[in-house]
C-alpha cells in the first residue's frame, strides 16, 4: 500500500514510467536490469553480417532476407555466403576493412525459441552503437538511438514456431544532433558492442525495482516495485535473509508498490564492499539481486559517506582494453582496467564519458570503487536542434534506470565540456539536472566544466551552471594545454559556488611510454619526465584548491583516438594514460599512487 505521505515517491515513480510510455510508442521499451537473475536465450556468438557502405540495404529491403526461388530470380544481397563478426564486440576491430568504418552493417541472427502460454519474451541489447533498427522474421519492431545505453522490445506475438530471424540494422555514423556530435576524444567503435539476449518472463512480471537507503538515512530503505502484465496488484515482498528483513506489502492497480523498512546495515564502503542478498517477490515472479547499501551526500563543502567525510582518489577510464585495442565488454574486460586503478590507490573511477557496460559498474561495486557515471552530452551538442533534449532525457533515464541500484554508483554526470555560448545549453543542462534529482534523489549530481578562467595564477571558476549541482567538477590542464603561470602552491582560486565541495575531475598531459629523458636536461613534452612534472605540479595546485573533495585525473590507460595525429608520440592514440596501452607505468603513475597513499579515509 502506498503511504499518502510519500507523494514524492509517488512523484517519482509515476515520472520514471509517464515518461517512458510517451516518448517510446513505437521506440525501444525502458530496459530489464539484472538479466543475470532472469530466464535468457543468450544470442552472443557469431551473426552473419551485411557491409553496407552506400546505406543500399535499406531500399533492398535486406531485412525481408528474400531468396532466389527460380534460376532466373536473383537478390543483390544474401545473408546466408556473407562474412561473420562477433556479438558482442565493435565491428572495427573485426576486419581490416572495418577499422575506420563510419556507415551501416546489417546483422543477422537466428535463434529459435518460441512463446510459451503465460509467458513475455523480450528481444534485449545491452547496447548497439549508435543508431539500431530492429526486424523480426522480416517485420520492423522497433529502433534505438544511442550508443551506450541498454533498450528491448517486447516479441511475445512476433516470434513463430520454429526458427526465427532477428536482423539489425546498425549504423555509427556521427550525427551533428547526435549524443554525443560529430566531435569526440574517443575512437567510434561501432557494432552491437554488448551482451543480446531474448529474456523470458511471466506474463506479471517485477519489470523494475528500486531498493536504496532513503537519503540522509542509514538505516531506512526507501524505495518502490514496479509490476507489469495483466495482473498489477499483487502481494509483494522484500527478504534479506542475512538481516532477517522479510518486508511485505501489496503494489496497487498500477502495479506499484512502496517499499519502505529499516534495518542495521553493514554499510557498503570502499574498505567494505557488503552486498546482500536481496529477494524481490511477487506471487508471479521472484528477482534475486546483489545490492549493497550506503549513504552518499554533501555537508556544505565536504562530499560524505555513510556519514564521514570522504576523499575521492579517482581515475578516468574509458571502455577499451588496451591490450586488445578494442571497445571492453566483457567482466575480464573490466577486471584489467579496474585492477589497475585499484592497484593505482583509486577508491573512485569516472567512467568517461558515458554509461560504460553493466560488468564494469558492478564489478567496481564488487571491488569496493565509487563510480561517476555519465551520459555522453559531450563538448558541441545542439542542444537547440529537434529532439535532441529528449534524447539526452531518454539517454540519461536508461543510465539511472539501469544503475539506480549499484550503491557503488555515487555520482550523475549529465555532460562534459559543453560551451556556455552554445544556444540553450544551460537551460537543458538545468531542466536535466531537475529531471535527474527527481529521478534519483539520493545520489549526487554534477557536470564536469572546463570554461574556468586562469590569468595571474589565479583559477577564476564563474559558471553558473555549477549553482544546480552537488558538486562543482572541474577539468583544468595546467601544465599541458595550460602553461602555468605561477608557483603551482600559489594558485589562487575565485569561485562562483564557494559552499559545495570541489572535484578536479579531469587534470594530465601526454608521454609516450619510454621516451625518457635524463635528470640534466630539459624534460621535453611526450616524455615521461614531462607527465611526471605536470602531476607533481598539479598535486602542489591540489593543495591550494578550497573545499577539494575528490580528483580524478585523466587518466588511466593510452585509448585510441583518430584525433590523435602526431605519428611518433601518438599515431591515432591519446597518451595522457599513465599506463600505456601495453600496461607499462609511466613515471607520473607512481607520483599519483604515492600521493594517493598519503591520503587515508576513515571509512
Ligand atoms: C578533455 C576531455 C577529454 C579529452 C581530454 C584531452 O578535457 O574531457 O575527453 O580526452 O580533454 O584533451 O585529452
């Protein structure tokens, strides 16, 4: 039953699901999380797949797969002699012929499993870069736009007996309405980058769940069950059979149902990463999840956990496995890169700049890594164009839908470096910041910015836009874009927010790895030495910066960008890593690692 007083909680519910039924009639359907505690037809493995440069496949319809029937009938087209990539994986790094490919490859997969009375199927991807249109046996179910975010359409009346044929169109072209643009520091892999899988449910099924402390609590969860199918009020509980919690309650003709308990936690923290066992019922289904519990807020200019004052020792990563050169997929994927910012000292990592996939947060959570998670509003998006808030609104509800239950996730990021001067930027980015705290109001909410101003050695941060966030995040490069001018301790620093804590979210320089230069001479820019000055610089600059929370520089592996032109020290890649794409240590890798140790936080 819902309590009147949580109208808020009613508020919220209703926004998340509202808004998803208007925007998506005939798009793709808010996601599942959690497959891994659901029935799945998993479709990873090989598809057939159909390189379409010139975009033809769409007026050839390839989608209807037709077939000669007599010697004389022909199709310029076949799926059936066509070459295989890799599901998951970006098509890029599959085929030679692939690797700078900006256009439209056709998939094709069969797989064959058909309804089941009282049963739902869902058609699921954890993410297709950039724009998917979905057919199933010749029939167009739906599309997706964006490439980091997971979406599904529901097949239940669409599959046959027998085989059926799934076909996706994907395209990665750049779009200057896109999110993000036609410009970024990353390299554009395209493909159906992550897990497929058909998910099988009851016809009433827990379509969503959010289980968190309520904020500013320890030890109240507040948070709600959403039912879907043909039978919406149901009996519903909440066990943790580790704490003896067995909640219950009923959700009403919407299919909602309020959960609101207390309980004494082992509270999740970076030196305690506790998950429980978390047992969602429904008299239709059960979902079994691991969900750790904590509590993460600012007092005035300290960011704090679980009521204590935390630091953030950060890194940046993107979602590449430098050893294979390729966009990460997988949970060892994210074990190499999470590995090395644990042994770096980090107790936080900024996925940069977009959702990355599910194993990488959940893995981070596992491993005790506070994340920022982010939605790629990067630098020049049109946010006067058609469309394209409400597609930054769909971007940023599928990340919050997907991770709203990883306590490991501290942190919202609803853009990097975009331009004030850009027409109705910090109207959208203000309306999204409301839209995200009315999502999800018990994490923090940020923008990383660059557009400070730096004359006299002195940091002049004037963005109004910092007003409506929790913390202020700021990207300086001081030492490598910047040159100093002053003593790094002396820096001085005019804020427009001067009562919210301080994250450096982006600060670094490029070396390529063993181009050394000795004691005597003059470190020159590439070199190690050089990277190592600028973060011995900037950890000085640390030390003057009021009200410093967390930092997070960029960051923690060499990542491919084609931006990246000089053809000795960067040859297609971004070399501000401190480890370059073989694993080696920089130098400033271990002025980083040092200072991290000096910093303890008292959990
Ligand atoms: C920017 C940006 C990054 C970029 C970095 C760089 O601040 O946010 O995406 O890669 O600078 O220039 O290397």
């Amino acid at each position: 039953m819902i309590k009147k007083g949580n109208a808020y909680l009613i508020l919220c519910m209703s926004l998340i699901f509202n808004i998803h039924s208007n925007f998506h009639a005939a798009y793709s359907q808010s996601a599942m999380t959690n497959l891994s505690a659901r029935h799945c037809v998993n479709l990873n493995g090989k598809w057939q797949v159909i390189i379409d440069p010139t975009g033809t496949g769409n007026w050839r319809q390839v989608w209807l797969e037709k077939k000669p029937e007599k010697k004389t009938d022909f199709y310029e087209y076949s799926f059936e002699e066509s070459p295989v990539l890799n599901v998951p994986g970006d098509f890029n790094t599959q085929k030679p012929e692939l690797t700078y490919y900006e256009g439209t490859v056709w998939y094709k997969k069969i797989f064959d499993c058909h309804s089941i009375k009282n049963k739902r199927l869902f058609l699921h991807f954890g993410a297709v870069n950039y724009v998917a249109d979905v057919y199933l046996n010749g029939n167009r179910i739906g599309s997706h736009e964006g490439g980091f975010t997971p979406f599904q359409f529901e097949i239940t009346n669409a599959v046959k007996e027998g085989e059926d044929s799934i076909v996706v169109m994907v395209n990665n072209q750049r779009k200057k309405d896109g999110i993000p643009g036609l410009g970024y520091d990353w390299f554009n892999y395209g493909g159906i980058t992550r897990d497929v899988n058909v998910v099988e449910t009851d016809n009433s099924f827990i379509e969503d769940y959010f289980i968190q402390l309520k904020k500013h609590s320890l030890n109240e969860v507040l948070g709600w069950i959403k039912i879907s199918g043909n039978i919406l009020a149901q009996k519903v509980s909440v066990i943790i059979p580790e704490l003896g919690v067995d909640y219950k309650t009923k959700s009403n003709k919407e299919g909602m149902a309020e959960i609101n308990f207390h309980s004494t936690f082992k509270l999740w923290s970076p030196d305690n990463p506790k998950l429980y066992k978390v047992i969602l019922q429904s008299e239709t289904d059960t979902v079994v999840e691991n969900i750790g519990f904590r509590s993460i807020e600012t007092q005035g200019t300290k960011i704090v956990l679980n009521d204590k004052p935390l630091f953030l020792k950060g890194i940046n990563i993107h979602e590449e496995n430098p050893l294979r050169a390729a966009r990460a997929f997988s949970e060892s994927d994210a074990l190499v890169l999470l590995t090395w910012a644990k042994e770096l000292g980090c107790n936080f990592v900024r996925l940069a700049h977009y959702p990355h996939n599910e194993y990488m947060v959940r893995l981070a959570e596992k491993m005790g890594m506070m994340v920022w998670d982010e939605i790629p509003v990067y630098q020049h998006i049109e946010f006067s164009a058609q469309g394209v808030t409400d597609k930054i609104t769909l971007m940023m509800r599928e990340m919050i839908r997907r991770d709203k239950n990883r306590c490991g996730v501290v942190i919202w990021s609803i853009s990097n470096e975009t331009y004030d001067s850009t027409p109705n930027r910090t109207n959208a980015l203000i309306s999204l910041s409301q839209q995200c705290r009315l999502l999800d109001s018990t994490r923090l909410i940020t923008s990383a910015i660059c557009s400070q101003g730096y004359s006299n050695n002195t940091f002049d941060v004037w963005d109004t836009l910092y007003r409506h966030f929790d913390v202020v995040s700021i990207n300086e490069y001081l030492g490598w874009y910047v040159p100093w001018q002053g003593n790094s301790k002396e820096v001085k620093w005019n804020l427009v927010c001067n009562d919210k804590p301080i994250i450096i979210s982006e600060f670094g320089g490029e070396a390529l790895y063993g181009s050394n230069y000795g004691p005597k001479d003059e470190a020159a820019s590439w070199s190690e030495e050089y990277q190592e000055q600028i973060y011995k610089d900037q950890i000085e600059m640390l030390g003057t910066t009021p009200n410093l929370s967390g930092v997070c520089p960029w960051l923690l592996v060499d990542y491919r960008s084609l931006g990246r032109l000089h053809p000795i020290f960067q040859n297609g890649w971004n070399r501000k890593g401190l480890i370059s794409e073989r694993g080696d240590k920089k130098k400033a890798w271990y002025i980083l690692k040092t200072y991290y140790e000096s910093i303890i936080n008292e959990y």
